[in-house]
C-alpha cells in the first residue's frame, strides 16, 4: 500500500488561488470554475505521489533543493513535502519571475 499524504494550503497560496479566479471571472466565470477546478485536482494529486513535481529550477540554481513545483500551464504551483505533509506555498502565473515572487514575499515587499 503506497503512503498517502495530507495536503496542507499555506494561507499565501490559498490568496493566490482567489486572485488568480476573481481575475479571470471578471470576464469568463465558467473559465474561472474550470481552472479552479483543474489547479485544485492538481494539488489533490500529490495526496499519493508528491516527489512527481520537478524542483524548482531557479531554486535548483541556487543550491536549493526541498521546493518542488507543479505546472498547470500557465501556473505554477509551489509545494515543500515534509514526513507525511505536503505544503502548498504559492500558485502564480509561470510568465512571472519565480526569484522576484519570492523574494517580495519574504522581505514583505
């Protein structure tokens, strides 16, 4: 029997989520429903096998190895698995720059 993990939605990538939706609902809400419903059945996947996202290359550069990422084209969604847990940290548009997204989170910018 595989391991089954719990996921866990960090409160940033939760917002992510809603601004990501409110936006495209502003002129499509059946394509807002849609993606929600893709990006939320992408992260309820990982519940068995979370090491199937790729580490994230710009943080692989850098010598960073335990954030992984999957990608629901054009989004990102960034994730840390820890013993049985997996941590939703952000969901964000992949035209967007990874580094800048981060580093504004962290210095509160």
């Amino acid at each position: 029997m595989s391991q089954k993990y719990r996921i866990l939605w960090a409160e940033a990538a939760e917002k992510d989520l809603t601004e990501i939706i409110d936006y495209i609902a502003i002129d499509n809400p059946a394509d807002a429903a849609k993606i929600l419903q893709e990006i939320k059945q992408q992260a309820a996947s990982l519940y068995t096998f979370p090491e199937r996202g790729r580490i994230v290359p710009e943080l692989h550069e850098n010598g960073i190895h335990f954030y992984r990422e999957l990608v629901i084209p054009p989004w990102r969604m960034i994730y840390r698995i820890s013993d049985t847990d997996v941590y939703l940290l952000c969901v964000f548009d992949s035209r967007r720059n990874v580094e800048d997204i981060l580093m504004n989170r962290l210095v509160g910018l």
